[in-house]
C-alpha cells in the first residue's frame, strides 16, 4: 500500500554531452561504442565552433547514430539550427530567457532545455516559461563556469517540490553520482568520459552508481 502512495523513484539516466571538438573520423565509432553498452536518454552536441558547415557535418553523423538508437540529440544554443537539421531540440545556456521565444518558433514537439547554473529562482521560471528540463551545475568542484556549485541540497529541494526533470551535470564523480542519484532525473556526463582511453568502460562505471 505504501509504495502504490509514494511509488519508488526511477533510476536516474544519462545525458550524454559531446566533446567540445569533434573529430569526425574516430568521434562516430566511440560514441557509437557508449550507446550500444549503456543506457543513454539524449546526446547533447555541444561543440565550440561557430562554423555552420562543422556543426551540420557533425550533427548529421551523430543523428544517424542517435536516431538509430531512439536517443534524442539536442544542440547547444543553436535554435535556427534545430529544424534544418533534423534534431530533436536546444538546450539553452541563458537561463530563462529565450525559452518563450525558442517554443514559439521550434513548437510545442521540441525539446527545450535550460541551464539554470544553481539559481532556484531561474529554474522555477523556466518551468513557468515552458522547459521540458533544466540543468543545474557544475555539481564537482571545477574552474570553468560561474564557479558557483550546484549543492546536494538543491537537488534534494527539486525532487521534493518540483516536477520537470532535472539534470545534474559537471565536474561529476562516481562519489557524486552515487549522492545525487535518489535526487536528479539525469546526469549530464560529457568530459568525464571521453578524456578517458575507454569512455565506454568509463561510462558504464558511472552509470553502475545511479540508483
């Protein structure tokens, strides 16, 4: 009777970020390689060059692999890029600021993201604006970004009162993951594995501590 009340939460899943370059003649084959050994949710490309001829040569070989395997990709930032391509959604990294706007234009099928750092305040306003998740982060301790942390207790804070999905993502540990996991819908792995010999070996470590 209890757990028809408070069912039992699901194991989180995996959100798998690109590298921020990509090399298009061994990228492929190791990102096939995490898909076919662990589950994946989405892949997020994630790259750094604003070259639109490098960000559709890399999205279209990534799609086939993705949508081969029913896992949704999703692009950084790039909204006009979305349809053109044929990906599945954006993930912001401006809060909430575009989110009404980027649904207006990509419709209600897309899948909008928002990177909401550790600001409750952000996240609660990009559900109010129509995000389908939102990140918090870096949750490990790094130099890169805003360099304020995503705490346990924010998570646990989500969990409890809010319903949208949630993604923890940088600087992660398996220490990190095996805390965090009975609180967060995702993880956002990316560097953490592909600066590693075997991402795929790497990858299904971290997925053996979410819980």
């Amino acid at each position: 009777m209890t757990d028809d009340i408070f069912p039992e939460k699901e194991p989180p899943r995996i959100y798998l970020i690109t590298p921020s370059e990509v090399d298009l003649a061994t990228f492929p084959d190791r990102l096939t390689s995490c898909l076919d050994a662990t589950d994946v949710a989405c892949v997020r490309l994630s790259l750094g060059s604003t070259d639109e001829t490098v960000i559709a040569k890399t999205a279209d070989a990534l799609r086939l692999i993705t949508h081969d395997r029913d896992v949704a990709l999703v692009i950084d930032t790039h909204v006009m890029m979305v349809e053109r391509l044929g990906l599945d959604g954006v993930h912001l990294t401006d809060a909430a600021r575009t989110i009404k706007a980027v649904r207006k234009e990509l419709g209600d099928d897309a899948i909008i993201g928002s990177n909401c750092y550790a600001s409750r305040h952000n996240a609660m306003t990009a559900c109010e604006l129509g995000a389908d998740y939102i990140t918090f982060g870096p949750v490990g301790d790094t130099p890169l970004g805003n360099s304020q942390k995503a705490e346990l207790e924010l998570f646990q804070w989500w969990s409890q009162m809010i319903e949208v999905p949630v993604v923890a993502e940088g600087a992660l540990t398996e220490q990190l993951i095996g805390d965090l996991s009975p609180h967060t819908d995702f993880f956002g792995i990316g560097d953490e594995v592909w600066g590693t010999d075997n991402p795929a070996k790497t990858l299904a470590g971290f997925a053996a501590q979410m819980v």
